[in-house]
C-alpha cells in the first residue's frame, strides 16, 4: 500500500526533487521534503484540489512561477537521481511520514527563526534551516 499512486518516474523526479531542496539537510531533511509533495499530492484542499500525483505537486504552478523553487533555479533538479535518493523517495511515496511534515503542505527557509504562521498556516515544527507549516484546524482534513 502507498499514501499516493506512482510510477518508476515519479520516483526518479521526487528524488532529485528532495535532493535539490535539501541535500545539505541529509536524509532526514530530504525525507521531510519528500513528506511536503506525498502531503500535496494527497491533499484535497486548498491550493491542492487539482494536485494528485507527485509530478503534479513537483510542476504546480501559482502567480505564474513553480511552487518549488528548484525547478526554475536548481541546477540541482536537472541532474540524474542518484539511487540512494530513490530509495528514500520510495519510502516516502509506500509509508514514511514524520512530524514536523508528517501533516505539513509548505515548508520554506526563512534565513532567521521560523514565522509562528506563514501565509496564515500554523508552524508546525523545524528541521534544522526548514520551516514546516501545517493546514490550520479543520480546513484539510484530507491531509490528516
């Protein structure tokens, strides 16, 4: 069983996904990042209604721009997956979920301390540069 469905290709464009975002952060922090797109492509809400695989969450576009900055400025993304990421991506996408993303749909590094809200949603915890922010109570259930 997995959270989402998925294909061999949606392994590989997760991992350099979580790679590119957060490599510095090592295997926790990519798994982290790995639980933000399994959490957008699941969620039926918000800015996510139309989100249900992970290519979608990775190519979602709003205002113009991808929601995930490393697709339009991460050299990073566009390198070949490595096999260890995979194996990470892959957890991810059968059963691997953990606090502070467990429930979380956007993350961000603030440079600083991270915002008690962002865009009004609840922070929900940090992994060491990474803020994670959660839905506010009763607006997505579907995350949960």
């Amino acid at each position: 069983m997995s959270f989402i469905r998925y294909t061999s290709k949606d392994v590989d464009l997760m991992a350099r996904m979580m790679r590119a975002e957060a490599v510095g952060e090592g295997r926790l922090g990519m798994m982290f990042v790995g639980n933000v797109i399994v959490n957008r492509a699941k969620a039926d809400c918000l800015d996510f209604t139309d989100i249900r695989t992970a290519r979608e969450a990775i190519y979602q576009v709003q205002g113009g721009n991808y929601v995930f900055e490393a697709v339009q400025k991460g050299s990073m993304f566009y390198q070949p997956a490595r096999e260890s990421t995979k194996r990470l991506a892959r957890k991810n996408l059968k059963y691997w979920r953990r606090h502070p993303a467990k429930y979380s749909l956007w993350y961000f590094n603030p440079f600083e301390s991270c915002p008690a809200t962002w865009y009004g949603e609840p922070f929900a915890g940090q992994y060491k540069n990474h803020c994670f922010y959660e839905p506010a109570a009763g607006t997505c259930e579907s995350v949960y």
